[in-house]
C-alpha cells in the first residue's frame, strides 16, 4: 500500500508498486492456495476498487482493512511446492486479463452511445461490470460443476464470441447493459474453466495470475488509446479495420473466437496423440 501510494504521487514509483503488488499476492497465495472463484473474485472486485477509488482517506482505509484480513487468513508457513510438470499458462493468464474489459465501457464513446450515459455515470457503470461479470461467472461455474473444464472453457468462449456480435445490433440502455453483463460473465467463466484446468493438470495458480496482471497494464493501454493513434504512429490501418477498432466487443469476440478454436483443437490433438498409446500397468515404469 506504501508502494502504490508513492506511485500515485510519482511515476518514478510505478516500478516498486508493480513488485510490491506482485510480492504482496505471492506471499498470500504461498499460505493459502486460492480456488479459481477467489482468484477472479479477487481480480474483480479489486480492480473496481482501484479503478473507482481515488487517492484519499475512503479508499484507503478500504483497502487496509482488506490487507489486514487478508493477512490474517495467510497465518502459517508457506505451503511446499510439489514437482509439476510444464503447463501452458498462457490462455488462463489472458483469459483472467480479459475477464476485465468491463473497463473497456469507461473509454469508448460507442458504449456511450449504446448505454445513453456519459461521465461519471458511464465510470459506475464500467465499476459494477468488473464486480458483477466475474460473480456472475463464479455462479454458473458453482451450478454447473460436473461440466468438463475444457468444454466449459470452450462454451464460454463461444458464447462471448456470439454476444459480442448480438450487442452490434442492440440499442437501449437495459437490453444493451443486461446483454453486456452476459457478455463479462461468459468470459468470467471460460477463465474459471480455463483455471481449473490448469490447476488440475498440476499448474500452479499463481503462475496465472502473475501473467495476468502482466497482461493487465497493456489491456488497459490499448483501452485508453484511441484507435487513430496506431494509425498515426504505428502503421496506417484500412478502414474496416479501424472502424473496428472503435467497438471493443468486436475484437473482444474476435479473441474469444480463436481463443476457442485454439482450445478446443489443442484438446482434439492431444487425444489423436496419445490414443494408440495405451497406458501399461505399471504406468510406463521401467524395471530392471
């Protein structure tokens, strides 16, 4: 929390309050590894928190109560680190990243439009996003918990791909705000569902979140940069691909589609492999 408030006062800050956030979240998740509902609960509602608080005594005295909780749940010595094998932690890290772009409604004036608000009303509606997306999410992964983690990720991600289109035609300010919901709670769910497959075949949480908050600051950049500046200083974009550049829920469904192609063909290929490989019985141990 020192760290932070240092960087809120001087950029030259900013680095030591990355490492602190980091060392902070490894320390906890050390003594207490987390499930995957509390990891986006965690994301959620702490990056509201942060995104609607301000630099002053209200916020701050939140977030030191949470410390301190927090702090009295992760009593006790760190837990051992079993051996595990390598594990893509690429996807559950972006997913975890992209379960915010509830953020994305703050910066863009299609939402604006969309939504019909505007100012500090458009800012609350992106902070209740990042709380409800993820909670809903944590509710349909509890009421559906026999669902296999791979086809859960894959139907999650197909679903966001189809609502991010279906919000294209919409306008109203509740059909547009209830079909944005489902939208962050669709991709909430494929990150639970791509966190638990991780964890079950022997990854570790922390892992995930640590790429996801790498992910993080680039997600939020490239939220508050307008389109026209890639075209101005990176390379002159084509039009269509411009236009598309100012509604987020296209490239939103855009990732989430060769999210779920990536996905669901890694799974195909995996079984192809390994299915004229039968298991022996001794697990494949070699005896002398």
């Amino acid at each position: 929390m020192v760290l932070s408030a240092l960087a809120i006062r001087t950029t030259a800050a900013f680095p030591l309050a990355m490492i602190g956030a980091l060392l902070a979240l490894d320390t906890f998740l050390s003594r207490r590894p987390a499930t995957s509902a509390d990891v986006m609960a965690g994301v959620g509602i702490g990056t509201a928190i942060g995104f609607l608080g301000g630099f002053d005594l209200p916020t701050f005295t939140l977030l030191a109560v949470l410390q301190v909780v927090s702090a009295s749940m992760a009593r006790g010595p760190p837990v051992a680190d079993e051996p595990k094998g390598r594990r893509n932690v690429i996807v559950p890290g972006l997913l975890i990243a992209l379960s915010l772009s509830g953020l994305s409604v703050a910066f863009y004036y299609s939402y604006s439009r969309r939504l019909g608000l505007q100012g500090d009303a458009l800012t609350a509606m992106a902070g209740a996003f990042l709380v409800l997306g993820p909670t809903l999410g944590i509710l349909v992964r509890w009421a559906l918990p026999k669902v296999p983690t791979r086809i859960a990720a894959v139907g999650g991600l197909a679903a966001s791909a189809a609502l991010s289109g279906i919000i294209l035609t919409l306008q109203g300010t509740l059909v547009t705000v209830l079909a944005l919901l489902a939208l962050f709670s669709a991709v909430s769910f494929a990150a639970m569902a791509s966190l638990d497959e991780y964890a079950d075949q022997g990854g570790d949480p922390r892992r995930a979140l640590v790429v996801a908050l790498l992910f993080l600051p680039l997600l939020v950049m490239f939220f508050r940069m307008p389109p026209i500046v890639f075209s101005l200083t990176i390379v002159a974009l084509p039009e269509p691909i411009e236009y598309a550049l100012y509604a987020p829920t296209v490239l939103l469904g855009a990732v989430c589609l060769l999210l779920a192609a990536f996905v669901g063909l890694r799974g195909h290929v995996r079984t192809a492999v390994r299915k004229d490989y039968p298991n022996e019985a001794d697990d494949g141990a070699v005896n002398p």
